[in-house]
C-alpha cells in the first residue's frame, strides 16, 4: 500500500498525475524549482499550467528535492526532455534503490540519442529495466477533471510495472502493463512528430483526408523505426502508439497539434515558441528522429520533411508536395524482412 509519492516536476502532466494518487488517499509531494509556483499551488491549490482546476490538499508543492523524495514509496518524472537529466542527477543524491521509479518523459536526449529510461537509469546507477514508463492517450486537461482515461506502463521487470499498476490505477485512471519498455518509450516520444505535422496540415486547410493518410503512414513510419531498434511492431498498435497518436494529433490540448497548426499558417518556428507557453516535445524530437533514421538507416519520410520545415526554411506547403510526391510503394512497406521475421520466429 502506497502511503507517500513524489512528482518531480510541477508541470501541467506531473500535476495531473499527481492529482490521480492524491484523489486516492496518498500524500503527494510535488516538487518545483519556483517558489512562487510552490507558494500558489499550496496557499491556492491551483497550479497557473491548469488554470480553473483545484487541486487536492493531499498535494503539498516543494523546491527541497530532499524533503519531496524522503519517505516516499514512489517517485514520478514528469519533467521535459531536456531537463531529464539534471532532474535525475539531483534525485541520485536523495534516491533510495527499494523506492519505485517512474517516468513519463516523451522525448530524447537530442545531444545522444538516447530514450529517457537510459537517461535516468545512468544518474541514478540502477539497471535500465527497473524504470518503468508510463505513456499513452492521456491530456492533463481531461484527466484532472477525472474524465476516463487509459494507459500503460511498461517495464522488463514485471513486478515494476505491476507495483505501478496498482500507484495509479483508479475508477477512472485505467492502467494496462507491458512488457515492451524500448517500443513504449519510442511510441511515446515519436508520435510527437506526427502530430506537429497533422496540426500543420489543419493549419494549412487541407481537410480530413490528408490528417488521416498523415496518420496511418506516420504510424507505418513510426513503426518501421521502432521494429529497427528492437521494439515489438504490436506495441505501436496499442495505446503508446496509435492511441496517444490520434490524441496528440486531433485535439486543440495538444501542445504539437497547435504548434503545428501555427507553422501550417505561415508563422516561423521562432513565432511558434514565443506564442507557446509550454515545451513542445515533438520539435527536440523531429531533430531527435533525423539522426536516428541516418543511425539505423530507415526511411521516415515526414519526420525528414518536418525537419526541413523547423531547421532548414522549407515552406509547409513544399514540404506535403514533396511528399506526395515521392515514388511509387506498396502499403505494406512497414519494416524489412529481416526485422519481420526476427519477430515471428
């Protein structure tokens, strides 16, 4: 039984997780490193990233990582990718190995290329198998307000995932486990992408037509990728991949959708960040994806047009030409054969 946990950091995702455990009964500690943000969420239980929303008097905000950590059964990642891993390396000085580790990080670390579990298992000197990830279908917005939602954590230690299984599932917090920690952890991070381009789409008029060939090649494409570094395909059609994919990608709470849609309508990307009042993973992803299809030598077409669209000037516009214009293939182009039967064998 789950008595006390840490959120680490105070964002609109690590706030609405910290919500789902206070809202059953465990003392959360939410650490932040503004004190003004930490005095509003304890003086008002509000938190200025979910605006109209009160927050339960089981969550206690702190900028003292010792005192957030010390005592709790679990701690929870919620930072941005970027941050990831200084968050880590500070929690390496107060971390205990018996507390359990969760992440719900979407991204990479753009300087290696590495997946946030690798990040966080190396600060804190554990085995990689031990963080659990948790992804899937899920905005902040909805679940504060405790509307119904699913998702998955995953972990290659089972009895991980299960203890985090029962952190957070409740009557309406719905959690699976999975064994597939590499292929939860790339759905998560990847679909970011998509959903730049899908919002980029609707910003440019193109209709339902174009959103929903964007999503099922991008899903081909984000599969392709994942099977390569050694993810199991079935993972992308669960709810890391094809559910949070059509969540980011077809709702005004997604922060890549809006970004999306801003560069579809002509603005710059440096217009986009000064309007956005959050991180947008899928752009540190879109650089992210660009040298892991050169790494492992596979095609993903829309995640290379998207990166000449942020980092290289390409006018959206040229860039779906340029899409639609590339040679003829077949559907079922998904992975190689090799990667195929390697798993079903």
């Amino acid at each position: 039984m789950f008595q006390k946990a840490a959120v680490l950091v105070a964002g609109s995702w690590g706030t609405a997780l910290a919500s789902v455990l206070a809202d059953k009964g465990i003392q959360v500690s939410l650490w932040t490193r503004n004190s003004g943000q930490a005095e509003e969420i304890n003086r008002d239980h509000q938190n200025r990233y979910l605006p109209g929303v009160t927050l339960s008097s089981n969550i206690i905000a702190t900028t003292d990582m010792e005192e957030a950590v010390k005592g709790a059964e679990a701690i929870v990642i919620v930072s941005p990718s970027s941050a990831a891993r200084q968050v880590s390396k500070e929690l390496s000085k107060h971390w205990r190995p018996e507390q359990l580790v969760i992440h719900a990080v979407k991204g990479f670390e753009t300087e290696t290329l590495k997946r946030m579990s690798t990040v966080i298992s190396e600060e804190l000197g554990c085995e990689e198998g031990r963080i659990v990830v948790l992804s899937g279908p899920s905005h902040a917005e909805e679940v504060v307000k405790q509307c119904p939602t699913t998702v998955v954590v995953a972990s290659l230690e089972e009895q991980e995932a299960q203890r985090a299984q029962d952190l957070f599932m409740n009557t309406y917090f719905r959690v699976y486990t999975n064994r597939d920690q590499v292929g939860v952890e790339l759905a998560g991070a990847l679909k970011n992408i998509i959903a730049l381009g899908a919002g980029m789409s609707d910003g440019l008029g193109y209709g339902d037509n174009a959103k929903a060939a964007l999503l099922t090649r991008g899903l081909a494409e984000i599969t392709r990728v994942g099977a390569q570094m050694g993810a199991n395909p079935l993972t992308f059609a669960g709810l890391a991949g094809v559910g949070d994919l059509v969540v980011t990608a077809t709702s005004q709470h997604s922060r890549n959708w809006r970004a999306g849609s801003m560069l579809g309508q002509g603005m710059t990307l440096d217009e986009v960040l000064k309007k956005m009042d959050m991180v947008v993973e899928g752009i540190r992803t879109t650089q992210a994806a660009h040298e892991i299809a050169e790494k492992y030598k596979v095609q993903m077409p829309i995640a290379s047009q998207l990166y000449n669209v942020l980092f290289k000037g390409l006018d959206a516009r040229t860039a779906v030409e340029a899409l639609m214009g590339r040679d003829k293939k077949t559907e079922m182009e998904v992975m190689s054969l090799e990667t195929w039967e390697q798993w079903h064998t």
